[in-house]
C-alpha cells in the first residue's frame, strides 16, 4: 500500500538521540533536557507509535 509500512517501527529503528531535536523537542526534551512530565510521556508514546 503505497509503500508505507503497515507495522510500526522497532525501537532499534527510531533515532533516540538528542541530534534528533527536530523530532523529540516539547516531547520528551525541554531545552535539550529530557522531561519526565506526565503529558511529555503521552506524547513521546504517541509519536513513537505513529512513527
């Protein structure tokens, strides 16, 4: 379908590093720090899941 998978990725496969600001800034980083607020975890579960 359009080449788009149909499962999401692994975690081996998702770029956790800090370089990949663009994505993880107002997620899981503030400022480049992690953040560990309820809200900021819903939404890094989010994008990994849509990933």
């Amino acid at each position: 379908m359009n080449g788009v998978p149909l499962l999401p990725p692994t975690a081996a496969q998702i770029d956790w590093s800090r370089k990949n600001a663009k994505h993880w800034e107002c997620r899981s980083l503030i400022g480049g720090k992690v953040s560990k607020v309820t809200t900021d975890f819903i939404l890094t579960t989010d994008a990994i899941t849509l990933s």
